[in-house]
C-alpha cells in the first residue's frame, strides 16, 4: 500500500519514557517498513538490575493497526561485564523476545518470527538488565524495524478441529475501503464467500488432512491470499500449523 512518513515524538517525565510513534492526520496507510530509531538506554551505573523498573526504559507506543510480518533489530552492545547482561523486547500481546544474553561489546542485527501474525498497535516494552545489580550494560545506536502485512490482506488463519466440523478463524484485513466480505479456500478451491464479520467459518465437509487459506474480496477484486493453514484431524486429537510446502503443494 502506498504509505506516509512516520512522525515521531518522544515525551519523558520522571517516573516513565515512552516514544510515540504517530500517523499523519490525513494519511491511508502508514508505509508497509516501519524503522524506528530507540533512545540510548541508561548509563552505566545509573540503574543497578531493571532499567524500565528503575528509570522507565523505554515504552515505544505503535498507533497504528497493522499485522506484523517481519521483526529485526540493529543496536550496538556496550558491557563491563560480558555474562550479566540481557536485553529485551515485549510486544502489546505480551510476547517476549530475548534480544541479547550475556554478549560481548559489538554491533548487532538480530531478526525474529516471535511476533509474526500480532497486530503492531499499542505498548511496546524495551529494557536492560544486569543481573549482578550493577549496571554495566548499555544499548545505543538502536534502530528497530516492523514490517506490516499488506493491509488488504487477512491473515493468521487457524484450523481447529471439532468432531464434525474444522473451524477457521482469522485477522482481518485493516484496509476496508470497499471491502465485501472474505472468500475460504480448501486445498486451493474455493469453497464459501463469508461477510466481513465475523472473520470465522465452519467447515463441515472436512477432510482428515487440508490446506486452508482466505482472500478478501474487494469492490475492486480479489486481495492475494493469507499463508495456508494445514489441519490434521485424528480422533480426539486437534492439531494446527502453518502449513509446510511438503504438506501442501505450491499454488499459483
């Protein structure tokens, strides 16, 4: 989607720091790479275990609902003490991620599919900790990058299986400017065009083993389609995962 330049602004008072990541007034979609710079986190001895806890590093709040399809991170580590530091990252949903442990003073570029198919929007936490209490770890030069399902396409589909039935469920797309309704694939044939709510569907012609995707359907035409989700039923057992090329075959 065509986007907008993100503005920034960071506000702090003494007992918290947040950045605020904001849309312009006016704009569609922000751009589909958001990268953020990060203020340096605390000084050395300046906090001694938490420095969110202690000082309020850092809260970085997204305004904008988008689905996340790629995470990273480019920092540059400085220590007094190789083994006692650790750096994190948790998302609104409450994920966290381990950024560095115990490493050594270096530049950094870390990836991540911890928060692949969470939406963006709301409280994201950084923090450093030291673990010996002394405070001899410090991150600076920190650019964060989201990258954002395109907004006209619905995403993180799940198959779960019931005694009769599979039951689909999904995010939806956030652009919904002349949007319809979704349109459900079995084994890449559509089998049912479902309104925009709810972003569910029951599929009572199951087989033991299926692929399912969604496409929403616009006034304009057909979005491209979500990741397949593979579903395996066996008695009393219900399993989901993203479906694997070898269990389902490539599609064009």
């Amino acid at each position: 989607m065509v986007g907008a330049r993100i503005a920034s602004s960071a506000f702090a008072c003494m007992a918290c720091a947040m950045l605020f990541l904001l849309v312009p007034s006016g704009s569609a979609w922000a751009q589909d790479t958001l990268a953020t710079p990060i203020p340096v986190s605390p000084a050395y001895y300046t906090y001694s275990y938490d420095t969110r806890a202690e000082l309020g590093w850092i809260d970085v709040e997204v305004a904008e609902r988008r689905g996340i399809s790629g995470w990273s991170i480019d920092y540059t580590w400085n220590t007094l003490d190789d083994f006692t530091g650790t750096f994190y990252a948790r998302s609104p949903d409450g994920t966290i991620y381990t950024i560095g442990f115990t490493e050594a003073a270096e530049t950094y570029h870390k990836t991540t599919d911890e928060f692949n198919d969470e939406w963006a929007d709301g409280t994201w936490i950084f923090m450093v900790e030291d673990v010996q209490e002394f405070g001899q770890q410090q991150a600076v030069d920190i650019t964060w990058t989201l990258e954002f399902v395109d907004a006209d396409l619905p995403f993180d589909m799940v198959a779960e299986t019931l005694a009769d039935s599979a039951q689909l469920t999904w995010k939806d797309a956030v652009d919904e400017t002349g949007l319809l309704g979704y349109r459900v694939y079995r084994d890449g044939d559509p089998i049912e065009d479902v309104p925009v709510s709810p972003t569910t569907y029951s599929d009572e012609a199951f087989a033991l083993e299926a692929c399912y995707h969604v496409t929403a359907l616009y006034d304009t035409g057909e979005s491209s389609r979500s990741p397949e989700t593979s579903m395996v039923f066996r008695p009393w057992i219900s399993t989901t995962s993203v479906c694997l090329t070898a269990a389902c075959p490539v599609r064009t």
